[in-house]
C-alpha cells in the first residue's frame, strides 16, 4: 500500500461510525451528569426549592437564577446564604456540578 493509500484509509476511519461514537459520549455524559443533578436536587433541594425548580415560596425561585453566575450559585450552596445551610460538607464536587447542569437543563440554557 502506498502511503496516499495508507492516508486515505486513515482518514476515512476517522469519519466513521467510530467517530460518531465518539460524538455521543459527550451526551450520554451530560445526559448522566442531569440525571445526577436531578436526584441529587430531589433528595437535597427540593424540599425548599420545590419538585423541578418550582418553588413553594419557602425557597429561592432557581427558575430566575441566572446563568451566567455560577460561582454564587456554587457560594450559596456550599457556604449557605440566609437561610439556605451550609452544603458543602455534604455534597461532592460532582454533585455541585450535577446540580447546576440540572438546574440549567431545567431553565432550558444552552451550553
């Protein structure tokens, strides 16, 4: 084979299915990472800040919480804000991260 040859078969190879396996592996990790995010919500959050981002008035509305302020969100859930506690201590950094992907998910953000 010569090396044209050799050229075009590793370039076709690079188009095929593989790489479109490799195009839905990010999906399916953020499609897992939501998932995450929703059951760590369900489990943590929801009893103040209501089943899918609606709130019982008890909670923070996170339905208005903005996008682009990530590092307060990640501020109030792990050092507490009034009266929301402390999570810090309680939640992994994949929580944290699983959180906020649900919560954008949830706002319908785009990435």
């Amino acid at each position: 084979m010569d090396l044209r040859a050799a050229a075009l078969t590793l370039l076709l190879g690079a188009a095929l299915p593989g790489g479109a396996v490799a195009q839905q592996a990010p999906a399916a990790d953020a499609a897992a990472r939501v998932e995450l995010g929703r059951r760590t919500y369900t489990g943590t959050c929801a009893r103040c800040h209501g089943l899918n981002l609606v709130t019982s008035g008890i909670g923070f509305d996170l339905r208005t919480f903005p996008q682009n302020d990530r590092e307060r969100f990640e501020r109030s859930v792990t050092q507490g804000l009034r009266a929301m506690p402390a999570l810090g201590g309680a939640l992994t950094p994949e929580q944290l991260d699983a959180l906020w992907a649900y919560i954008g998910a949830v706002n319908g953000w785009k990435p």
